[in-house]
C-alpha cells in the first residue's frame, strides 16, 4: 500500500507538511513517497491528504498506476472537451 508522485509534479511543497506519516520528501527532480512509511491516509483521515492538496492532475498515482486526480477533475473540463479544444487551436 502505497502512494507514489510522478512526473508533473510542480515541488510547490503543498503535499509535504499534510502527509500524516510524514512519507513525503523533497527530491530532485520533484517530491517522492516514501513506500514504507505511506500509508494512504488509512486510520487518519477519510481523503488521502496529499491528492486532496495537489494543484495538479495526474501527479499522484495509487499502486494499479491510476491517478487519484484524473484528466478534469481539478479543471472541470472533461478530457474529450479538452482534446477537441485543443485540435481547435492548433488547426488556426
């Protein structure tokens, strides 16, 4: 059981001073998890503190790899919307 940060993350230190476990660090090139020490919040707190945070999506990710803060979550904008907007743009 563990969480994990991934490429994205902006090291804007919102995570760090929230985890209950104290398993966020500071690396280079953006903050890590500690494994052994995360325990996703369980017996802490209802939300997992670092995702409910995160100014970013897709940043933090559960053991399966899947995003506690997908595509249009933080935005409002749901993914196909994005995308068509996108194409939109680059076609002027």
């Amino acid at each position: 059981m563990a969480l994990q940060i991934v490429d994205g993350c902006v090291n804007c230190w919102a995570c760090e001073p929230l985890c209950p476990s104290k398993a966020i660090y500071a690396a280079i090139p953006h903050f890590l998890i500690d494994a052994k020490k995360c325990t996703e919040c369980d017996g802490d707190y209802a939300d997992k503190q670092c995702a409910s945070i995160c100014p970013v999506e897709q940043v933090i990710v559960d053991s399966q790899g899947e995003a506690l803060n997908p595509p249009g979550s933080l935005t409002g904008i749901p993914p196909e919307r994005w995308e068509q907007v996108r194409a939109e743009i680059q076609a002027r």
